[in-house]
C-alpha cells in the first residue's frame, strides 16, 4: 500500500507539473478553453433547470407574481402570454447552445493540442538528434535509429500527448462540473449531496487503485504477449514449405491466430473499456437504488408541484453527475496509461530549458 502511495504521490506530481507547463505557456487561453468547456458541459444543466422550473410556474399560475414583480421594478407591463412565449424561446436557446457549445469546444481543443503537441515533438525531436549526431555508431546503425524514431516513436509520442492533453483539460473540467453539480444539488437536497460525496470517496481511491495495479500489470503482459505473437509469426514465414498450404501451415497458424495467448493479448488491449463498463454498472446500480427509494417516498409523503419540480431537477443533475463522474474515471485511467511517456517528457522540457538557461 505505502508502494502505491508513493507512486500516486509521484503521478499526481507529474500531472501538476504538466498542467502548470501548459498553463505557463499561454495562460490566458489554458483558463479559457477549460471555463469554456466546463460552460459546454454545465449549460445543459441549466437548460433543464429553467426548463422544469418553468413548467412548474406555469402549473401552480404563477406567472402572474413574476409578471407584478417586474412591474414593480420599473419594467414594462407584458401580458402573461407573451412572458411564457418568451421564456419558451429561451429555452429553445439553451438546448440550441447546449449542443452548439461543445461542439466549438471540440474544435478549438483539437487545435491547442495539436500545436502544444507539435512544440513538444520538437523538443525531444531536438534532444534526440543531439544525443545521436555526436554518438559513434556505425551509418548503418545510425540510420536504423532514425528511421524508428521518425516511424515509430515520433508519431507513437505525439499520439500520446494529444491524448494526455485532451484527457487532462477533460479532467480538469470534470473536476469543476462536479464541484458546481454538488453545490446545486446542496441546494435543493442537501442530504443528497452528502451522500454522493461518501460514494465518490470511496469509489473514485479504489478505482484508482485498480486501475494503477491493472495497468502495469497489462503493460507487462502486454509486451510479453507480443514478443512471443511476433516470435511465433516469424517462426511460421521461416517454414520451407510456404507454397502450399499442409498441415503444419495450418498448425502453425492456429497457434498464431487463435491461441489462448493471442486471446489474453487483445483482451488487455481492450482493459480500459471493459473497467469503464465495470464503473458504469455500479454508477447504475446506485442511481437505481436512488430513483426506486424516491418513488417510495413520494408514495409514502404529500410532495407538492414545486417540491416535484426541485426533486425532478436534483434527478437530472445526478444522472448528469454520474456520466461525469464516469468520464473522469476513464480520464485518470487514460493518464496513467501514457504516465511514462508523460515523466519523460517533462525530463526532456526541463532538460531543453536548461540549456536555454546557459
């Protein structure tokens, strides 16, 4: 446990290190695109909020108070009819937003990491022909080397950094949404916020540590696996008798293709999503248990028209709260899946800082 402590201490530190890299390098737009994509992601919340709470006013009628109230505030008198026509156009307006803001978000997103990536692809780029420009390898070897890392590591690298990028503005925003959702919710079920916050601190450590102790172990499995696929596979082109297809093509293929290794092999590629549907089953079961004790209780107690109203917004916000919670779990998975390459990228930044220093 201490051991797992000390590499959560480590990957947190690492995480916080990049993120402040980022920030650092253009803080105003690192702040805009994450309140951009917490507004993205929270304006549906809101959309569904105005939208039950009116519905709830026009029923108990309502609307005339409101109307009175802005009179008495200097506004011009309006019918009730054209108060409600209006309000229907805004909401119209929220739900349009609701889809119209993410999908901006998502384009911008894609373009920053994109160019963040491309900065860093530099950085190491520039390390690595340093390092090899003055290394006394054969032309042969050297030549080898560079072709596996512009083929293979460069574009393997800047697949990953894009990734820990969008996860980690994901995480970021997440962090946020959950935060405001929990003190929407305080506001109407107090009770309720206490206790989803009991279920995400027991959920979200235990997640963690799976995912830590199954992710190392995969990798390890992982390369095992493709080394004896790829043993195997060079065992089958080496045999003499490759024009026609016997017996022993078809044993050495069977033993390629459909081998109980090869089997373990793509199932742990296929790990993060089996976990992600493993959270989504308990976050289900939970809001199950929740709506059904719910239903009891407006069985058992006289709940009035706005009493229903808040409790119908508080059923959605925890609905919404949970695919959050859902994705910030696969996010955390993501980043620690490309922690290494990420600890190795902060080595190189500060590697090439120091240089720039002297």
């Amino acid at each position: 446990m201490s051991f797992f402590y000390n590499s959560a201490v480590s990957y947190f530190k690492t995480i916080s290190i990049f993120a402040k890299t980022l920030f650092l390098d253009k803080p105003l737009t690192f702040i805009l695109l994450n309140f951009s994509g917490i507004v993205s992601k929270m304006i549906i919340i809101v959309a569904f909020m105005v939208s039950i709470k009116s519905i709830v006013l026009v029923h108990s009628g309502d609307i005339q108070n409101i109307l009175d109230g802005l009179i008495a505030y200097q506004f011009p008198p309006i019918s009730e009819r054209t108060f409600i026509l209006v309000v229907a156009c805004f909401i119209l307006l929220l739900f349009i937003l609701s889809a119209i803001l993410p999908l901006v978000y998502s384009i911008k997103i894609s373009k920053y990491s994109y160019s963040r990536t491309s900065k860093f692809r530099k950085i190491k780029a520039n390390i690595f022909f340093e390092q090899h420009q003055k290394s006394q390898e054969a032309d042969k070897e050297k030549s080898k080397i560079l072709h596996q890392f512009i083929f293979q590591t460069d574009p393997q690298f800047g697949k990953a950094i894009i990734n820990v990028i969008f996860h980690l503005f994901e995480l970021l925003q997440n962090l946020g949404v959950i935060l405001l959702s929990l003190v929407i919710i305080a506001y109407f079920m107090p009770i309720m916020t206490i206790i989803l916050i009991a279920i995400m601190i027991v959920l979200i450590p235990v997640f963690l540590w799976k995912s830590y102790y199954q992710t190392n172990q995969t990798k390890s499995m992982e390369k095992k696996l493709k080394e004896l696929d790829k043993s195997l596979k060079q065992n089958l082109m080496k045999q003499s008798n490759l024009g026609d297809v016997d017996s022993d093509f078809q044993d050495y293929y069977h033993k390629v293709c459909y081998s109980d290794k090869n089997k373990k092999l793509e199932l742990s590629k296929k790990r993060g999503q089996l976990d992600a549907k493993i959270v989504q089953l308990i976050l289900r079961v939970i809001l199950g248990v929740f709506f059904a004790s719910t239903v009891i209780y407006v069985m058992e107690f006289d709940v009035n028209t706005e009493n229903l109203g808040d409790m119908l917004i508080v059923f959605f916000i925890v609905r919404f709260l949970f695919g959050i919670l859902q994705s910030l779990l696969t996010g955390m998975r993501a980043l620690n899946t490309e922690y290494l390459v990420l600890k190795d990228l902060i080595v190189d930044i500060q590697l090439s800082k120091s240089k720039e220093s002297l």
